[in-house]
C-alpha cells in the first residue's frame, strides 16, 4: 500500500510540475512581430517629441 501511495503521490507532484511550467511558459510568450512599418513609427514619434 505504503508503495502505491508513493507512486502516486509522485505522479501528482509531476502533473502538478508540468503544468506549472506549462503556465509560466504562456505567460514569458511572446507574440512574433511582423510586418512593421518602422518608418511609421519614426514619423510617430517625431510628431510625438514635437509636442
């Protein structure tokens, strides 16, 4: 019994594990950036210094 116990016990703390760094891995993702129209964003922030 004691053995079976064990096992499971250490079952549940890896499950418990996994899905703690399955978490934490969602949470430090981050999207690819694509596509960005860096000249877009200079003239942004000219306008913005402007101010």
């Amino acid at each position: 019994m004691a053995v079976t116990m064990v096992q499971r016990k250490l079952r549940l703390r890896r499950v418990r594990t996994a899905r703690r760094n399955m978490a934490l891995k969602v949470q430090n993702a981050k999207p690819v950036i694509k596509k960005i129209d860096i000249e877009a964003i200079k003239a942004q922030f000219a306008a913005n210094a402007s101010k």
